[in-house]
C-alpha cells in the first residue's frame, strides 16, 4: 500500500479509469491532480475516505481563513496563463485575424451543453475548451498546462477537423509547440482548416481575467462574443459538489466562498468587458431560458452570428459534436456529466430555488446579479462582520458589510414567484420567461412583432396574425373553439425567428373575425372553405384603421399545417381533402367527434331547437383584468402578461363591463359539425386514414381531452404518424410552446433529409 503506484506503471490513462471508477462507484469527482499529490494506495485510500466524509456533511466546514487567500484567487483569474501578480501584456500584432466567436462564461454555467448545441451547426466549428487565448505563444501554454488533460481540447480540435488519430494529433500540437507558433498563428491555422465555417471557442477560464478577454480584441477582427450566465446560486451548489476548488490547490479555501468568488469575478470581468466594445458584438444568453426555450434562444443566438437557423442544434445528444476526450478512456476536454442527459432537461432551470447555500451571497456578488436582471432569496443584513472572512472586490479589499454564515432562512421562496397553487402538477410552463429575467426578458419579447390583416372570404371579414419574413416558408395554425389566433404567438414568435411566415388566422366567429350573420351556422364545410381561401390569398393589410392592398399571396407552394383541439380536426380533414397543399401535419391534442347513439337523436335535435330559439348570451366582466383573470384559471400556465395581452383583444365593451369578443352561438357547438348524421366519428377515421403528408401526433400527458381507446384509434387511423407526448393539458400551445417549435424544427429537418 505505500508502494508509487507511478513507479509501479500506472500511466495516465490507467489513471483516468480510476477516476472514473471514483466517480460511478463512490459518487465522487475527482482531479488527476489530487491522485498525483497522493500516488500510493494508502494516501489515496486516507484522503478518500475524509472527502467522501467532507462531501456528505450536511453543512460545509466553515475554514477559518485570511486574507492570504485573496492571491490564489487572484493568480485563478489568469490560473493557467502567466503566474504573475502584475497585470498581463500581450503582444499586440500587426494585423488580426478575421472574426471568431468566443462562448464566455464562468465555470459551471452550462457552457458544455450550449457548445454541444453550436457544434450542431453546419456553418460552425465548436471544438472543446482551447485554452489559448490567455498566452502569447505556444511555449507559454506549455509551461502553464503542461501535461494536463486541460491541453487535449486543442488536440482534439486537429482530430477532428483534420481527421487524425490521437497520436498524430497529439505528435503536431507537440510540433507546433516546439517550434514556439504564437497563439495568433495557431487560431488563423485552426481558422484556414475550418473554410467558410466560424471558429468558436468555448473556454470558461477566459473570464477570469479581464486582460484575456481584451485579447482577443488585439487578435481579431469584429469577434463576436457570448456571454452565458447562469443564476449564481446553481453555480455556487454545482461548483461545490463537482469539488472544484480541488482545481485550485488550495485545501484551506472554503468552497463556498471561492465558487462565489468565481461566479462574480467571471460575470463582473465579462460585463465590463462588454461596455468596452460593440453592442452589436456580444450577446447574453441565460442559462434558464435556454433550457426551457432553446428553439427561441437559439434562434436569437444564431441571428446574432448572421447565420441561418439550423434545427440540428437543438439535438444536442444527436451525432459525434466532440464530447468525449482524445483517447477512449480520457476526460472529456469539458464538463464529464454533461454525458449523464439524454436530452435537454428543462427542470435544469429551475434548481437554484430550491439551493440552500450556507450563507448568503456577499455585496459584490449582489450587484453582479442585479446587473444580471436575477433575484435573489430575501437576504438577512448581519449585525456584525466576521472578521475572518475574505471577500475581494476590484482592488483586493475586504469590503465591510459581509453576510455572515447560516443566516439564510430555511424556506423562503425567491420573491415575485407564480403562487404554488397555480401550477397544476406535473406541468412544465414552456411559455413563461424565466422569473429571474426581469426587463431583459420584455425587451427580447418585442423581436417578433404580430401583424394583423383581414382577408374577405364569401363576404366575412377574418383577421389573420401573422409573424416573420413574408417570403418565409409558411406554417399555418389553426386554433380551437373559443380561441384565437393570437393564441399561437409563443410558437411563431421563434419560428418567425428562424425565417419561417408564420399566419394563425382567427376563425369564423372568433376574435377579430367577423360572426356569421343571424340565421347563419358554424358548419365543418366553413372552416374547410375558409383555410381552403386562406391557402393562397393575399390579405390586406390593416393599418392605423385604414386599409392598404398586400399583394404578396401567402404561398403557392405546399405549407406546414398546425392544428389544436377543434382546429386540429379542421386541418386533418382539409390534409386529407388537399394533399397536394400540406407539406406536413401536425395535430396537438386532436379530438374525435362524439360516438353517435341513435336513441339520443331525437334529444340532441330538440337541444340543438331551443339553443336555436334562444341563442346563448356572454358573460359580462368587470374589466379586462377580470377576464384575464378568468384566462388563468382555465390554463393556469398562460402568464399574467400574456393573459392580460389575450383578454384585450378577445373582449369588447358590454353593458357594466367587458364580454368576450367571439360568437356566443360558437359555446353552444351545435354547428361546428362534429356530431350527428352528416359527420360521424367512422366518417372522421375514414378521412383520417388518407392523409398522406407526414404527421406527427401531439398529446399532453396531464389532458383529459381523450381516453387511451381515442388515442389508440386516432393512431390506428393514420398508422404513418409518429406520437409524441408532452408535459402539458389540453394547451400545449400554452404548456409547452416551446417544445413544439423543437417538433416542427425536427420535422422539417428530417423532410430536408
């Protein structure tokens, strides 16, 4: 047990293997350094044995520390560049590069999962963490990294886009560093190998140092750069629990603290870094909202590198995009749990509200949020400073009112939260911005404006909203009864995004469509006819009350149709009735019509003559609120913003108040056409089973909209389509918009393919 497991022939591959043994089996991280440090069974077996202890504690020793720790977070800020405690100055070359793209964030902030997400792209290499920028030359990283698996993503970037083996990729970056290539030369090779393809490169440590990410400046022409933040409290628990701080080397730091110290270093380096250039050439992208979201961040990101939307990006977990080290039994270059998904977890997002740190944040990392747009936890203000704690701003000063430990309290929720009582179980609410984004969130919402235009079809007025380029290939939605088609603006907003035209027109008798006049019915055969006319008409425009010809027709090509609940069993039939119009289909919570009994005939029919003789009358409100108010509670996803939005435009003036807008005749659903002789469910099934488009099938897993034996028999009918279910009801518009942009993202992809 004492003998040098080195000088017994363990190579650092064999040492990879027990560290990845440590980690499946002891449920422990940890750092080839720290085997290193202790090379004998025995050291290894003590030292494990007391961190494993260490690491299942329910609260963290708190270390009594001095202001002697400052300098090893100091050197961190430029860790494995030149370790000097004077500020860094690079050679600035003659003539730069042409532009790049840098992915800047602090550790453990999900930089992994967004470069995964890059390197999808066919416009753009994303290799793993680089480590170059932070030196002058190749010589210089190569005194700081030496040996380490820190050096491999460079290594693995020639693998990769040069197709070699790992020895010969490891025998050039070998090469290169012994003829001393500055680090310029080395990014403009890496650049010539690349083509027309962007380089990207993805190294967390940059932002340690604000000399490092001015750098880049001095190399490059226009860089653009991405600035990823994550709230500080899920970096703060991760950090510490992947035991980062053994990176460090400094076993007397608390780990809290030091995670801490990196996230605000990190984040303050970068926004200042940031007021320094361009607006147009840094992006912020929040990690909450890319795990919710990602069609719509990324559709965001790629506008903002003036690249055209690639779907693939949002299949991380799809093909090889560099996850795993050089060798097959290395490290990955970047974050190793990343391996650990199969896909994107959107409750990733969430996690920080349920973080308990031991203390609460200190002031500077306070302002760093609050210049993040995140909220914090109500903090308690400490009565007293202990005297033993380190906190460094700028200048390396202890600042004076630091929080001190095991104030927090226990079970306060992050204030201005959606009430618990409003979110049905089980529901991921895709459509709301994350709570944490504040103003940040309402400027992004203004991208993709709606526009409105009415369209004359057999004498009805029917509005359409409409999203995006009008030459985009178009999606067309259809919604349900009592909808509207502004009900689909978190979907199209993102599509819109990624260059599609997408129109959702509001139906006969719904929004700001016309009603049909007295004596006049909503019969199945309408709604054909109008999305029929809808096809390929050119809608004039409405602005400022006045009426101006478009004279673009929406398309003469096949589109994609989208349908929900009522809408999804109009665009099924008209998919079935015009094949040659739909290019693919997409039904979200489609129904069936009712079973036909033929001893109730005679009952419905006289239900069908009284509503006929005495038509249905609205419900009056008080105000808009309290009809959004009403909104809320038949979807309790749907914000308290975008509720608001709908209730404006789905109400009127009525006698005391407000009424809804559409035809109170439509809440009756005598007309509609789903019941009854003419229109049956075998009839239904029938049509079903000739649609010949692709057809993806979309439930929600908490509706209770159809019975096991309804979805069993819709996926009976049209054997072809694939079934999908979602966290969501019967809104999954609503419940899970974006998801739904991910499906037809997907779809069309595959129909490219």
């Amino acid at each position: 047990g004492s003998s040098n497991l080195m000088d017994l022939g363990a190579d650092s591959l064999m040492i990879v293997e027990v560290l990845n043994a440590c980690k499946k089996d002891l449920k422990i991280t940890l750092y080839p350094r720290e085997f290193y440090e202790r090379p004998t069974i025995t050291a290894l077996a003590k030292y494990l044995a007391l961190e494993i202890e260490r690491l299942h504690q329910p609260q963290p020793t708190q270390t009594s520390l001095t202001t002697t720790s400052l300098s090893d977070i100091k050197n961190w800020a430029n860790p494995w560049a030149w370790n000097n405690n004077s500020e860094r100055n690079f050679t600035k070359p003659s003539q730069r590069n042409r532009s790049m793209v840098f992915l800047l964030c602090s550790p453990r902030s999900g930089s992994t999962l967004l470069r995964v997400m890059l390197a999808g792209h066919r416009d753009l290499f994303c290799p793993p963490e680089l480590h170059l920028l932070p030196f002058d030359t190749m010589a210089e990283r190569n005194q700081s990294l030496g040996s380490t698996h820190l050096g491999e993503g460079l290594a693995r970037a020639f693998m990769e886009i040069m197709n070699l083996d790992a020895q010969a990729s490891t025998t050039l970056v070998e090469e290169i560093t012994q003829q001393d290539w500055s680090i310029q030369k080395v990014y403009g090779r890496l650049q010539e190998l690349t083509g027309k393809r962007t380089l990207v490169d993805k190294s967390p440590t940059y932002a340690g140092s604000l000399e490092t990410l001015r750098h880049a400046e001095d190399l490059f022409e226009e860089a653009k750069y991405i600035h990823l933040v994550r709230h500080p409290y899920a970096v703060i628990d991760s950090f510490v629990k992947n035991r980062m701080d053994k990176i460090f080397g400094n076993d007397e730091v608390d780990p809290y603290w030091l995670a801490e110290e990196v996230w605000t270093s990190c984040n303050r380096n970068i926004l200042d870094f940031c007021e320094e250039i361009a607006p147009s050439n840094h992006h912020l992208v929040y990690y909450e909202e890319l795990v919710k979201q990602p069609a719509k961040v990324m559709a965001r990101l790629c506008e903002f590198l003036d690249i055209a939307f690639d779907p693939a990006v949002l299949q991380p977990y799809q093909g090889q995009r560099m996850t795993n080290g050089i060798h097959p039994q290395s490290l990955p270059v970047d974050d190793p749990n990343f391996r650990n998904h199969n896909q994107i977890d959107s409750a990733l997002g969430e996690v920080w509200q349920q973080i308990q740190l031991p203390q609460p944040l200190g002031k500077f990392a306070q302002e760093v949020a609050t210049r993040l747009d995140y909220q914090l936890p109500l903090q308690v203000e400490p009565s007293a400073q202990p005297a033993n704690l380190p906190y460094s701003n700028r200048k390396g000063e202890q600042p004076p009112n630091l929080q001190p430990p095991n104030l927090q309290p226990p079970n306060l929720q992050p204030p201005n939260l959606q009430p618990p009582n409003l979110q049905p179980p089980n529901l991921q609410p895709s459509n709301l911005q994350p709570s944490n984004l504040g103003l940040s969130a309402k400027l992004r919402e203004q991208l993709e404006p709606m526009q409105e235009s009415y369209l004359d079809v057999r004498g009805l007025q029917l509005c359409l909203c409409s999203w995006g380029p009008a030459d985009g290939e178009l999606i067309l939605c259809v919604h349900g009864v009592l909808e509207h088609g502004a009900a689909w603006e978190e979907i199209a907003r993102p599509l819109a995004s990624m260059g599609y035209r997408v129109v959702a027109p509001d139906q006969r008798g719904h929004g700001l469509s016309q009603h049909v006049g007295m004596g006049g019915s909503y019969q199945l055969i309408d709604y054909l006819g109008d999305l029929d006319a809808i096809g390929s008409a050119a809608p004039k425009a409405i602005a400022f009350g006045s009426a101006a010809p478009n004279a673009i027709a929406l398309t003469d090509q096949p589109f994609i149709l989208v349908g929900h609940s009522m809408g999804a069993v109009v665009a099924a039939t008209f998919a079935s009735v015009r094949p040659e119009k739909v290019k693919s289909l997409l039904l979200l919570e489609p129904v069936l019509p009712g079973e036909e009994k033929e001893d109730e005939t005679a009952q419905q029919l006289a239900t069908h003559l009284d509503y006929l003789a005495s038509p249905p009358q609205h419900q009056v409100f008080e105000d808009i609120q309290a009809a959004a108010n009403r909104l809320r509670r038949l979807t309790p996803n749907l914000s308290e913003e975008l509720a608001l939005k709908h209730a404006e435009r789905l109400t009127e003036p009525g006698e005391g108040g407000v009424c809804w807008r559409w035809d109170p005749r439509l809440q009756v659903r005598t007309g509609i056409g789903l019941s009854g002789t003419a229109f049956n469910r075998d009839k239904y099934t029938q049509l079903l089973s000739q649609i010949k488009a692709p057809t993806t099938l979309v439930y929600g897993n908490n509706s209770n909209f159809n019975r096991a034996e309804d979805i069993a028999l819709q996926q009976a009918a049209i054997p072809h389509a694939k079934t999908v279910t979602l966290s969501g009801g019967h809104n999954l518009h609503v419940d899970a918009p974006d998801a739904i942009v991910a499906i037809i993202a997907n779809n069309r992809l595959n129909l490219k393919n």
